[in-house]
C-alpha cells in the first residue's frame, strides 16, 4: 500500500552545519515526485531524510517532522533498519553484489528479513525481477552473478531487490546518471510502471527526465554560499515547468544558472 509523507519544518544538519533548511512539502502516493535543483543545493541530503540513510553519516541529524501516513519516521521508537524495509533506495550507481548471483541479489532482503523457503523466495524474485522488466532477460541465468549484467540491467536489477521486500515507498537518487540512453529510457518507462503500486521520489539533474516521468516537482536552491539549501516552489510538474511561481525556479528551468 503506497503511502503519502508529511514533511513539516524540517531542518537538516551535518554536526554544526544547517544543510537543509525549513522544508514542508506532502509528496503525494501513486505519483512520481522530482527533486531538482544546482549542484548543493540539499536534494539527495533531503531524499535521505525520507528513509533515515542520513544519519549513518556520523554527527547527521534533524529536526522537524517527516511523517509517513500517520506514523512519525524519527519517533524515539522506530527502529531505523524497519524504516528503510518500509521506505526503499536506489542508489545513484548500480550497486548489485558483483558476485553474489542474480537470484540471490534480489532475494538478499528478504533473506535478511528471515524469510527461507524457497518456494516464497522463488516467487518473490520472479515477481521482482517481472516487476523491474528484467525477468525475460535474465530467466535462464539466475545463478549468474549480478556483476555480469550491462549497467542498465544492473540498474534494474537493483530496482527488483529494492520491491522485493515490497515498501510502500521507493526513493532514487539520481538513478540514471552512469546509464546510456537506451537503458535511460528503460528506467524511465519502468519508473512510470511502478507509480502504480508506490509512491516515488527521484532526484535528477535532467530536466527533461523530470518533465517525462514525475507528477510533481520541488526546486531546491542554495540561499548562498556556506547557506543551508530551501525549498524554494513545489506544485504539479507541469506548472513547475510551464509557469512556476518563483523566478529562480524559472531561471534554473530555462538554463540561466546551476
């Protein structure tokens, strides 16, 4: 079931220093929502908020409320480990086990979850891997090793170990900046596929990426140098793209800076 997270006043920090500051936004389930912004700016240190992968970063913290439903993610109460079963990752490089093999690579969380008969592995990895598009190209070489995959397939098989443990929300950092643009393309496609079962926040560089495949967009900017990035506009990808509210949205969107 993809849920819907709450953002309010949220301040980001690593030790003493405010890298995100005052964000409130409300990304919608069953959509696709961008982050964009210039180099800096805090978009992948606020995707990390939304599953705790930033505070593995010793002296990381926040403050401010991230909500997922009516459950508060930093509550003194939930276990880290069990927000990131909920809320996904796909990281900016594939990063599959190179030698572990094909089947093992998308069972390994479920594996870890304690789940050990096989016929339910079975059909979890078949399920994911059809659910990421990469069954039919991998079938009948399961006991491969995932390291011998073509980076989009890597990609894609990263995609299907992280639904495997089957989140409710899926966040992806950049995920088709090492790709080709056949396998670019791919994900894309996959990306749109998958807002029907959860709710997903991607953060590119791409513009173009974020008009093709998100619903909603948010502009990050930097207030200036050693200033802790903002959100500056958030609202539907098409208004963001064809007459967003700000200037400095419009003047990144057109290319007059970042």
């Amino acid at each position: 079931m993809a849920k819907r997270i709450e953002v309010s006043d949220l301040d980001i920090y690593y030790g003493a220093f405010k890298a995100v500051e005052g964000v409130n936004m409300t990304v919608e389930p069953r959509n696709v929502t961008a982050f964009i912004g210039p180099s800096g700016c805090g978009k992948s240190t606020m995707l990390r908020t939304l599953n705790r992968m930033h505070e593995v970063i010793p002296g990381a913290r926040v403050d401010g409320k991230v909500m997922l439903d009516d459950q508060d993610l930093y509550s003194s109460d939930v276990d880290p480990v069990a927000v990131r079963r909920v809320v996904g990752m796909v990281f900016q490089r594939p990063n599959p086990f190179p030698t572990m093999s094909i089947y093992d690579n998308v069972a390994s969380g479920l594996k870890l979850n304690g789940v050990r008969q096989r016929g339910v592995l079975d059909t979890a990895v078949e399920r994911s891997l059809q659910g990421a598009n990469l069954w039919n190209e991998v079938k009948d070489r399961l006991n491969k090793p995932g390291g011998s995959l073509s980076g989009g397939q890597q990609q894609r098989l990263c995609i299907a170990r992280a639904i495997a443990v089957e989140p409710q929300v899926l966040l992806m950092d950049e995920p088709c900046s090492a790709l080709d643009p056949i396998s670019t393309l791919a994900i894309e496609d996959l990306i749109s596929e998958l807002k029907e079962q959860f709710t997903i926040v991607i953060v590119t560089h791409n513009m173009q990426q974020a008009a093709r495949v998100s619903d909603a967009t948010a502009f990050f900017n930097l207030a200036g140098q050693g200033k802790p990035g903002k959100l500056i506009e958030m609202d539907s990808t098409q208004k963001i793209f064809s007459n967003p509210t700000e200037k400095a949205t419009e003047a990144y969107i057109t290319g007059r800076f970042g």
